[in-house]
C-alpha cells in the first residue's frame, strides 16, 4: 500500500506544478483583454446561438476556476471571474463549457459514455479504498477481496481516461469556434489556446496516476499469485 500512496505523492506533485503554471497562466491571459469587449457570458451565449442551442442557460457560479457545465439542468456555470471577464482567459474557459453544452446536444458518444459511468463510479470512489485497503491486509487469507477492490478501482481508472477526449473535444470545438467566428484577434486566440492546454493537462496527469497506481495493485494480485 506504501508504493501506491508514493504513486499518489508523485502525481499529486505533478498535478500541483500543473495546476501552478494552469493558475499563472490564467491570471497572464486574464489580463489580455478582449478587443470586442464581449463578457465570458456573452462568449458563451454567443457561442450557444452560433449552433443553435436555445435551452442551455449560462449562469453564474460563486468560486474561483468552478466553471462547469451541468447535463442535468442544462446550465452552462461560469466562475464570477470568468463570466464578468472581458479577457482572454475568460473567452476561453466560456467557450470550453459551451463546448460541453455543444456535445451534449449532439449526442457527444463519449460525453454519453461518462454520463452513464458517473453513479457507478460515484459509488465505486467512496468505497474503493477501503476495499484495496482490506484485500492487500488479507492478501493470503482473502485474495478475492483485493480483486474485487482492483475492479473498482478499474472503473474510477476508465472514469478517467473517458475524460480526456471529452475535455479535449470541447477545446478543440471552442478554439475552432472562437477561429471561425472571428470574435478574438490572433493574439486573444493564442492565449485562449495556451489557457485550454494547461487545463487540459491536469486532466491528463489524474489519468496517468490512476493507470499508474491500477497497474500497482494488478502488480501486488499478481505477485500473490504467482
């Protein structure tokens, strides 16, 4: 159990600087304004009506970097920064969650995909440590009992790497937007860009440490047996 919580240290070291230089570059580009004047609501909104969409409401989330879109309600939630903003920054994270409104107008099938997964691996989540936790202590006398713990973690893992063309798709469909409508200047549009890598990049270090530390524990059921 030791090397999975240095597997965990190491990602979450990474996940940190990421998120570090994510929040720099947030703060550089949020000084970029935009030469339209638009709001990062009024990116969203604009966006919504370029692709027709005219039962997503864009709203505003208290917090810093909340942005999010809600499948449930249909609501696009902008941070309070972000959807004040008239910046580069801002235009980029509006039109990324307009992104995910996007997809799931269209039937995004990986978008559907996660939508399904999320009881499952809400539950798995809450219960998936204790039961990795007990198999590797009863390793010997219960080995059925690791396995079991393996799988879940295999859901919360394919959670995770479901998430990354979702998020990744929703930066492209943004930044083509944004391209395509002329709404920023090539310097805006290349700050927007800058912003959506790095924030793509967090999610691509959670999955890179949750295929590391399943592969860790598939190492310990294995061992056992052999």
């Amino acid at each position: 159990m030791i090397g999975a919580y240095i597997i965990g240290a190491i990602f979450a070291v990474i996940g940190m600087i990421v998120g570090q230089v994510l929040q720099s570059k947030f703060k550089k580009y949020s000084r970029v304004a935009l030469r339209n004047g638009m709001s990062g609501k009024e990116i969203a909104e604009r966006m919504l009506a370029d692709n027709g969409i005219t039962n997503v409401q864009v709203i505003s989330a208290r917090g810093h970097l909340t942005d999010h879109y809600n499948p449930t309600n249909k609501t696009i939630n902008l941070s309070e920064a972000v959807y004040s903003q008239r910046s580069a920054a801002a235009a980029a994270v509006a039109a990324h969650e307009t992104g995910h409104a996007v997809q799931h107008a269209t039937a995004y099938r990986w978008l559907t995909m996660r939508s399904k997964l999320v009881p499952v691996v809400s539950f798995s989540s809450k219960i998936v440590q204790w039961v990795i936790l007990g198999g590797i202590l009863l390793i010997n006398s219960f080995p059925n009992l690791l396995l079991a713990g393996i799988i879940l973690f295999a859901i919360v893992t394919l959670f995770s790497i479901i998430t990354l063309p979702v998020e990744y798709n929703a930066s492209s469909r943004a930044l083509a937007w944004m391209q395509t409508c002329n709404v920023v200047t090539s310097q805006e549009y290349e700050g927007a860009k800058d912003s959506l890598r790095w924030a793509a990049r967090t999610y691509l270090v959670a999955a890179l440490g949750a295929i590391a530390s399943l592969l860790y524990y598939l190492m310990i059921f294995m061992g056992r047996r052999d």
